[in-house]
C-alpha cells in the first residue's frame, strides 16, 4: 500500500479494511466487491419496515477449490475488477489452481419497478475455465466471516453460514 511503511501493519490493516463502496445493490441490500477482488467483503440490508435502514448484515467470502487446493478470492495471483454501480465484473487467475475465473455481480434492479429493485439479494455469476486439458473438479464455496451477525441469526435457518456449488 503506498503512503505506509511496512513497520506499521496496524495502519495498514486499517486502510486495508476501509469500506471501497458498494459496488453492487438496490434498495433492498447492497455488496461490496474490493477492488483486490473480495467479493461481498460487506453486506448491507434494508428491512422491509418502516424506521430501520440499512442494517450491517456481516462479511464474507468466496473460496474457490479445486483438485483439494484451495484459493480465496482476494488471493488469486491474478485479480482485474471493474466496478460499475449498480454491477460489478471481476476476472480471476492463479496458476496453483490451474483456472481461471471470470465473475459477474449483480443485484435486481428495474426500471420503474419497485417490486424488483426491492428484492434483497445479491447475485453472483461465475464462469470457470479450466487452463490444461486434464479434468478437474472444481467448487465455489462462500462463508461468513465469525464476526456477522448474519451466520447465527434469524436470516439463515439453522444458523447455516457456508454455501457451496460443485462445478
């Protein structure tokens, strides 16, 4: 990080953890995408009830396995993200994995439709390619970080805070 010295993690732990902006959202939830490629490293929710707004709902993260290795998303060697409110694109590469990841980030949003522009969910679209001829097998995993609140409330039955989809 440019301006620290690198005796003084504390103040670049800080800077590290500063909000880059919620690249993603409507008016029912908004995420957002580091620029070093942490996707929804912050989740903000609107209730649906008139006084509150904008609860934290926690943070989280993707990681990605493949073949038994594993490789979280602000670790890739490789990371380009572009983001555009109200969507968000990142692409990935890591030669450990031997993928290569190409996302899309997104939450509902419609012209003119409040229904839609409403819904409180935050999106994710990936596409993996697979860099060599060999098959692999490939997951997506997302959690919640032990601080959120969100893993051991009443938004998640059971208390759940992994989901995970195989490729």
């Amino acid at each position: 990080m440019t301006g620290f010295s690198e005796s003084n993690a504390k103040d670049q732990q800080v800077a590290a953890d500063q909000c880059t902006g919620y690249a993603i959202g409507n008016f029912g939830i908004g995420g957002e995408i580091t620029p070093t490629g942490r996707i929804f490293s912050r989740i903000l929710y609107n209730p649906p009830v008139l006084g509150p707004w904008l609860e934290h709902l926690g943070r989280g993260q993707f990681t990605f396995r493949v073949d038994g290795k594993s490789v979280k998303d602000e670790d890739f060697e490789s990371v380009a993200v572009n983001r555009v409110f109200p969507t968000a694109a990142a692409a990935y590469k890591d030669s450990r994995l031997g993928i290569a990841v190409n996302a899309s980030f997104f939450a509902p949003l419609a012209a003119e439709d409040a229904f839609v522009s409403s819904i409180p969910a935050a999106c994710v679209e990936f596409e993996i390619t697979n860099a060599s001829d060999a098959p692999k097998q490939a997951s997506v995993e997302f959690s919640f970080d032990s601080e959120s609140e969100w893993a051991n409330s009443r938004h998640l039955a059971g208390g759940s805070n992994l989901w995970v989809m195989t490729v």
